[in-house]
C-alpha cells in the first residue's frame, strides 16, 4: 500500500507505525493488534502504543483486503480484548497497585502518568471508565487507578465493556469505510495523527461543560 504522506508526519519509530506493525504480522495480523489492544488497555507498560491509529489501520486494512477477517468478527474480537484488558488492569490495580505507584519515579511508571489519570478519574467519576477510552495514556493507567480505588466492580466492568465497544467500533469501523477513499489510502500517517486529535474531543466537550458549570454556580 502506497504511503505518501510528509516525512514531516512520520512521528512514530517505525515499530510503534501502525500500518507497519498490521503489514509485517502478514497473516497473524489480527493476532497482533489483539494483544496490543489487551496490552495498552490492561497491562501498565503498554500506554505508549498506538490504540486508536491502529485500531483505523485495522479497518483499512480489513476494507482493502489485506485482513481477512470480516470487520464485525474483528470488532467482536478486538472488543473482547479491550474488555479482559480493562479486568485485568484493574486487579493488578487493586492488588499491587499501592506498592506499585509508591515507588520513585521510573522510565515506565512516572508519576505525573499516575497523577493525572487519578485526576481525571477524580473528576468525571464512572464515566471517566467511557471517556478515558479516547485519551492514550489515560485509558491505560486509569484501569488500575479505579482497581486502587476500589471501584465496585460491577459499575466498572459495565461501564469498561460500554466504552470498549463504542471505542473499538468507532475507531475500525471508520478505518473500514474510510479506507477506500483514495487520499486516505495514501495518507496513513496524516490520518493516524487526525485519529489522535478526535479522540480528545470528548476531554474538551466535557471540559467546556464543567467550566460553564462552574460559571453557572458563581453566577
């Protein structure tokens, strides 16, 4: 597949390049995103990987032909993933998360990670488990803020497996009917950016929300 976007746009190594990484797993490609999406929704040190761009490449890929598997088998999948992550991150969370983020700073577990995603969780309460979904880093980290946390399980493993599927889905089923248009095709990298921009709109709704509440309550 062609890919002639800017080498300005080119951002990521070339292991974490999403169209990459779905081209060089050849036929166990679906195998491959399966485990990074588990990964970046489960396991703490994988919040630098590529979710949402991937999930697009995904969709583009399954359009052209190149993935075989049919696109609502790989949202089914793909979700399915996403959701074991989420259960998974939050008993790590609950069960070693204490001693875990009380450590000093590390290369992987920084603080300001942990820091922010506990702010985030703080703020927007359950449905931060739906929107953190949208926001690399966040999605990985607060899993395990929410196992810290104690959240009832119930409410957090129904909200994670509501904001799994409108992730998953949103992400590869735009891949998928995006993916024959022509300058799309050719511009993987401009899109995997465009991705990444979209999916910390529903941060700014919310933020905008939240200052107008304050107003209103000034006022």
């Amino acid at each position: 597949m062609a890919n002639t976007a800017a080498p300005a746009l080119a951002l990521l190594p070339k292991w974490l390049d999403p169209e990459h990484i779905v081209t060089s797993l050849g036929p166990f490609a679906m195998i491959g995103v399966s485990l990074i999406i588990f990964a970046e929704c489960g396991l703490l040190i994988g919040f630098f990987l590529p979710g949402d761009s991937l999930l697009f490449v995904t969709g583009l890929m399954i359009a052209s032909g190149a993935i075989s598997t049919p696109v609502w088998a790989a949202c089914l999948i793909l979700t399915i993933c996403a959701f074991v992550g989420n259960v998974t991150g939050y008993w790590i969370g609950r069960k070693a998360g204490p001693a875990l983020f009380n450590k000093p700073d590390s290369k992987l577990f920084k603080k300001e990670h942990v820091d922010k995603t506990h702010e985030f969780f703080e703020k927007y309460g359950a449905r931060a488990v739906i929107l953190a979904r949208f926001v690399p880093i966040v999605r990985t980290f607060i899993t395990a803020v929410a196992g810290v946390g104690q959240m009832d399980q119930r409410k957090f493993f129904s909200f994670s497996a509501i904001g799994g599927v409108l992730w998953i889905c949103s992400m590869t089923l735009m891949g998928f009917f995006l993916g024959n248009i022509p300058w799309i095709k050719n511009n993987i990298e401009a899109m995997a950016i465009i991705i990444v921009i979209i999916s910390v709109v529903p941060i700014a709704v919310e933020y905008i929300k939240g200052r107008r509440e304050k107003a209103r309550e000034a006022a």
